[in-house]
C-alpha cells in the first residue's frame, strides 16, 4: 500500500463516496443522522447538507439510542455516526439494546486513513468490522473506496430486512473524497409469507381445543399488526397474553380478553398457562426467561405453536411447532383458515381500584395519576424495571404504537429513545417514565431535547437506589450488598443545567399541578418524583 495514494478523481459518470452515499440517504427517505463527532469524520461531516438533519448527542451511547427511538417511530432505518474505536465501545450497550430490540440503524463508524494503518496509528480502529460483532446483523470495512456506497447501501437492506437489527460500516478518513459510480437504490421485498400446511394445522388446532390462549410479542406491534392481532383473538376466543419482557405493546391491555402479563421466571410462566391446552406464541420467543426454575409447560402436557419472523428464535424453542413468517401475512392467512368456534370467549384480567395517597408518594398513585393525565395519543418509553408489576396494573396501554422499552434490559436506553421518539413524532406528547438509577447512564441525553424543544416530558421516579436491586436482594435473601443506594441525586437541578424546565414533587398533594404543568409545557420538561423506596418483589422465591 503506498503512503502517497491520492484521491481518483470523479468523471462525468462518477461522483465522490460521499456524494454517492448522501445520494443513498435521501433515496431511502432518510431525513436525519444522528452523531457525536470525531476528527475522523470531519471529510464526511464538511459541508453537511441542507436536507438532512444533523441531531447532534453529547454522547455515543445516547446517539444510538437517539436513533433507535426514532427507527422504532418513522419504521425506518436510522442512520448513526460515530467515531472510531472509542466512541463505537461508548455506543456498544445501545448497539446491544438496538439488536435486541431489532431495530434497524446503521452505523457509519469513522476510521484512520489507509495509508497509515499498517503503523496502528492514533485513533485507529483495530478488525474495526468485527468490533460490534455479534451484535450487528453485518459489519465491513470495504475494501476499497469505491465499494463504501454500495456496502451502506447494503446495510441499510440487511437491517431493514425481518428480523430487523443494526448493521455497521468502518470508513477511513480519506475515503470520502474519493471517486466512485453512484449506486442506485433498490427496492427490496420485507414480508414473508408462512407455509400454508402449517397454517392449516394450526388452525385445526385452535379448533379443537378447549381453552387455547395467544401469548403476544413485540414483533406485533412492529409489524402493524395488532389490529390484526386483535381480530385473530375475538375470533378465536382465546386468552391473550403478554410475552415476558415484551418490549411494545401487541395487544390493547384493556380489551375483554386481554389475561396480563407472564413472568420471566419459568415457574411463575408455568402456572399462569397451566389451565390452557393450546399455546399460540406470536411475535415472541417460547420464551424468555431470566430466573432458573422447572418451566412444566414444556412437559408435553400443552401443545405450543409459534409464529416468528426470526429463524433463531424459531430455532431454539424447546418444542412445538414454529411458523416462520412476518406477522401480517401469517396471521392474515390464519384469520382466513380460522372456523367459527362455540366457546365462551374467555375473561380476562381485572384491574384494580384507583389507589390512594399518602406520604411518602406510593408509587402506584403516581402510576395511576400519570395514565390518567397522559394526552390519548402520547407515547410512553419506560425504564423502571423494579415498577414494572406496578405500571403494567395501574398504566394499561392502548395498544398499536403506545408504548416502548428495551428488550435487553441494559440500562441507558430509554431516555434518548424517548428524544428519538419525540423527534420521530413531533405531533404527540412522548413521555419517559424512568427510574433515578436508569436516568443517571444517559442523562446527557436532555440537552439535545431541550435545544430542540422537543414535546417530551420525562418523569423520574426517585426512590434513591437500584430498586431492582433491592427487590432481587430480598428473593435471593442477601444482605449488605453494596452500591445499591443512591442518596443525594437531584434530577430537577440536572434537567435545569440542560436547559429544561423542571420541577421536584416530593407531596401526593403537589403531583397533579406538577403534572398538568408538564405534560402541557411547550418543550422538553422534567417532573422528579419522590417516592416510598418500598419495591415489590419481581419474583417469587420458589424460583
């Protein structure tokens, strides 16, 4: 390689690698990128366009949280930018959130320049593709200059292509100048269709069976499907269930049918679809577990099907029978081989009675009152993992493109997610619900809200610890763990120095005022509430 290579120039028929990309961006409809800048993307960055969007995040990890809310908003790829080595590893637990998530984003990562790799220079990017791996769906570093447009070109397919995921592209520094042949896009088909036979027998399944129940997934709501979805269970008169840790809602939580949501622990998961002799899992893995235990559903007694748009997932359920197809096409097919039934369409849950206040706030009142004071179109992205029991009985969720959360369940992921999902839809209120511990990875995160006044309202339940921690403590009966308090934290000045209007509650009687004032404010607000540190358990101590 000689340390003199210079630039081709671009011809009539050619243009530059950057031209040639930003050409791609806007004929995949792409309006914003989303970067932290390094030295070695400054060719790519000059002269920026007018037509598309910088969003500029004060750090990586927030960058593509940025981006994943906003894929998950518009159901398009978003693209990031970020700088070599170091600012991909600051990025690597939302990259990981990104992939479990299956949201597509590709990554344009920089990187030195080619004639002095061989030396290992100064910010340089050692097996750069490889970096992210496993947790990309395709990484490169081409080859050749000329090959970066159509490797972006084919990232951008990959990820968009079920199931989805993020894809990563390392570009040296003087790559960008160089000439190349514009790359065309192309249009790429997304749906797949299931088998038909096994549609059928799973149709046949339902009709013989007694007491079938849906176990509904994330995958649901991604697709645009739950309307479907919710057309298959009335027909079906099934039970509808929650998938654990399902990070969308897939079906409306206070529809008739609607059962509530299974546990992550195999025993617990167990018990809940003991009474079912059918199990139709739906945009879901079979299933997700976080804690060990005996799972008896798998004993041979109910008979499991699973409609996924994800081989691997299919690929390691224990048992049953999976159908690999994207959601529209399988469940309209098996909407159309569904019979008329004459069972009793089943019961579902009943939720319980507005709570009550008190001091210290209980959290399930300041649950109770959120949902109440929310607009009907806003958009919740959560991340208070220790109040999910509580939100999931005092914040039912109305469905299709309602509410979002990390699937993985690394911390630092919703509160950019919730700026990228206020810019993707800057016409509905977005709110965060989050947690002190979970705020404080991302909290820098408020600043790019608050420059863009954003209608985001973030709302920080305080209760001064790792409630999760507190509550695994009390299963796993454990004592004087360190590092699980968090005293002296105070969200409304942080959210201030971001320039955010903000506010502290730490009375029942302040919270509605501080709600309303909230929800309504023209930008980006913070409410921190001060609430009980009491935390449920999550799980069981038999598991």
């Amino acid at each position: 390689m000689s340390s003199s290579r210079k630039p081709a120039k671009a011809t009539a028929k050619s243009v530059t690698v950057k031209d040639a990309t930003f050409g791609l961006l806007r004929a995949f409809g792409v309006k914003k990128v989303f970067g932290n800048p390094g030295s070695t993307e400054l060719p790519f960055l000059s002269d920026w366009p007018d037509d598309i969007d910088y969003v500029l995040g004060l750090q990586e990890s927030s960058v593509v949280g940025m981006a994943d809310g906003y894929a998950q908003a518009t159901r398009n790829a978003a693209f990031v930018n970020l700088h070599s080595a170091a600012g991909v590893g600051h990025a690597m637990g939302n990259i990981f959130n990104a992939y479990r998530n299956q949201t597509p984003v590709v990554i344009i990562a920089g990187q030195q320049s080619r004639s002095i790799m061989p030396l290992q220079p100064f910010l340089f990017s050692e097996r750069a593709a490889e970096f992210p791996q496993p947790y990309v769906k395709y990484g490169i570093e081409p080859a050749r200059a000329e090959d970066v447009p159509a490797a972006i070109a084919r990232a951008y397919y990959v990820a968009m292509q079920p199931p989805c995921g993020p894809t990563f592209v390392s570009v040296p520094i003087d790559d960008w100048t160089h000439a190349t042949a514009p790359v065309e896009a192309r249009s790429v088909s997304r749906e797949l269709g299931p088998e038909p036979g096994a549609i059928k027998a799973l149709a046949a399944a339902l009709a013989d069976s007694k007491r079938p129940a849906f176990v509904v997934g994330p995958g649901v709501d991604r697709a645009e499907a739950v309307d479907l979805m919710v057309d298959v269970a009335e027909k079906a008169k099934a039970a509808v269930w929650a998938s654990p840790f399902s990070a969308r809602c897939s079906f409306p939580e206070r529809h008739p049918q609607f059962a509530g949501f299974l546990h992550a622990s195999p025993g617990q998961l167990s018990d809940a679809l003991r009474d079912h002799d059918l199990v139709v899992v739906v945009g879901a893995p079979v299933f997700t577990f976080h804690v060990e235990g005996h799972a008896s559903i798998f004993d041979g007694a109910t008979t499991i099907f699973q409609i996924t748009d994800d081989p691997t997932a299919a690929a390691i359920t224990p048992t049953g029978t999976s159908i690999i197809g994207t959601m529209k096409p399988a469940l309209s097919a098996l909407l159309g081989q569904l019979a008329e039934t004459r069972r009793a369409t089943p019961a579902g849950r009943v939720l319980p009675s507005a709570p009550s206040a008190g001091d210290p706030i209980p959290v399930e009142f300041l649950l109770h009152k959120l949902a109440a004071a929310m607009p009907d179109n806003a958009v919740l992205v959560e991340e208070a993992p220790s109040h999910r029991p509580l939100m999931q009985k005092f914040m039912p969720m109305r469905g299709q493109d309602s509410f979002y959360t990390m699937a993985s369940g690394g911390l630092g992921y919703s509160l950019p997610a919730s700026v990228g999902m206020a810019l993707g839809r800057p016409g509905a209120r977005t709110v965060c619900l989050i947690g002190d511990g979970s705020a404080m990875y991302s909290i820098q995160a408020l600043w790019t809200a608050a420059q863009r006044k954003l209608p985001l309202t973030v709302v920080v339940i305080n209760n001064q610890g790792y409630g999760a921690m507190r509550s695994f403590s009390q299963v796993m009966q454990v004592r004087n763990v360190p590092g699980i308090e968090l005293p002296g934290l105070d969200f409304a000045k942080l959210a201030q120095g971001h320039g955010c209007d903000a506010v502290r509650v730490t009375k029942s009687s302040e919270l509605a005022a501080a709600l309303k004032r909230g929800l309504a404010h023209d930008g980006t607000s913070l409410i921190e509430v001060i609430v009980d540190s009491a935390v449920p358990l999550l799980y069981t101590k038999k598991d």
